[in-house]
C-alpha cells in the first residue's frame, strides 16, 4: 500500500513538472517567435510607419497577422467614424514578411518535440499531456501582447477631435493565436518526437 502511495505521488509530481515545464516553455515560445518577426520585418515596419507608431508594436501587429489574427484600426472624427480590419502581411507582399506565417508553427512544434525529447515522452497519449499545455504560457503571452501593442492618438483640427486607435482583435489573440496555434503545432511536435522516439526501440 505504502509502495503504491509513492509511485502515485510520483505520478503527481512528475505530471506537475511536465505541466510547468510546458507552460514555461510556452511563453518562451512566444518570446522566441516575436524575436524573429522583429529580425524579418523591423526594417519594413520602420520604413512604412515612420514615428507614428512604436517600432515594437508594429512588429507585434505583423506578427499576429502571422497568427492569422486580423489588426482592427478604428477611428472618429468628430460624430463620424469606423472600423476596419489590416493584413499587414498581405499588403506588403515582401518574402521576408511572408516568411513570418510559418514562423509560429516552426517554433510550436520545436517547442514540442523540446519537450517529448526533455521528458523521455514514448506513448502518445503522454505526448498530448506534455505538449498541450504549451498553450498555457503562450496565451498568457499573447493576450497581454494584443493589449500592450494597441496604439491610440488624438489630435484636434480647428476645435474638432480626432482620435483613432489600432491593435490586434483580442478575442482572437487569445482563442486562436493563444490557444489553437498551440495545442496543434506543440502538441503535434510532441507526437511527432514520441512516435519516432518509439519506432527507434522497436
């Protein structure tokens, strides 16, 4: 009996690392792949917005495009205004800014297979409890990305305001980009590193 309580307690904890571990690794991620939007596209973003907008945060929209996250920029002036939605990806039509769709998957299944190589991971029922909670750092990540890279300005022109403001849908930042992006690509990394990993002792 006491035999059986150790080797559960070992299960838990075990379990709970793994989980840690995938969390961690999920915001690490986040980091790494918005690290490398910024290398692709920083000059483009320099270029095509000037000082109108922070550097960082433009980057942060190009990579949610990535995401297939659509930026909402909205504006008024006066008791007129509207919305509309930017694909700045698509209207750049630069190699390197199309390179950034494949970032995020690259980095979730490395993230992945990281993992299922780190834990030893052999059945792929193990490999989905270790790769899926990625997405618990990456939503993290990505819902406060969407909220510090919105961008607001007034102004007023002969005693009418203006004010418009731009950033990515958070709804979808969060579901999609935090959420989906993860649970397919790390946990498809992780299945992809068990699988082999299993063929290899057979």
């Amino acid at each position: 009996m006491t035999r059986q309580r150790r080797v559960s307690t070992t299960r838990r904890v075990s379990h709970t690392t793994s989980v840690a571990a995938s969390a961690g690794l999920g915001v690490l991620a986040a980091a790494i792949g918005y690290l490398l939007a910024y290398l692709l596209v920083a000059g483009e973003v320099r270029e095509g917005l000037g000082e109108s907008v922070a550097e960082w945060k433009g980057v942060g929209w190009y990579y949610y495009n990535a995401h297939a996250v659509d930026v909402h920029a909205s504006g008024e002036i006066g008791s007129f205004g509207g919305t509309r939605t930017v694909d700045f990806i698509a209207q750049s039509g630069s190699t390197s800014a199309s390179l950034l769709y494949v970032v995020p998957p690259v980095v979730l299944l490395g993230a992945g297979a990281i993992l299922a190589h780190r834990l030893d991971v052999r059945d792929i029922g193990e490999a989905v409890l270790v790769g899926a909670p990625v997405a618990i750092g990456y939503v993290v990540m990505m819902g406060l990305g969407a909220v510090v890279t919105e961008s607001s300005t007034e102004a007023t022109f002969f005693g009418i305001e203006a004010t418009g403001t731009m950033g990515p849908a958070l709804v979808p930042s969060v579901v999609l980009a935090g959420i989906l992006y993860p649970l397919v690509f790390a946990t498809a990394g992780s299945i992809l590193v068990a699988v082999l990993a299993r063929r290899q002792e057979e």
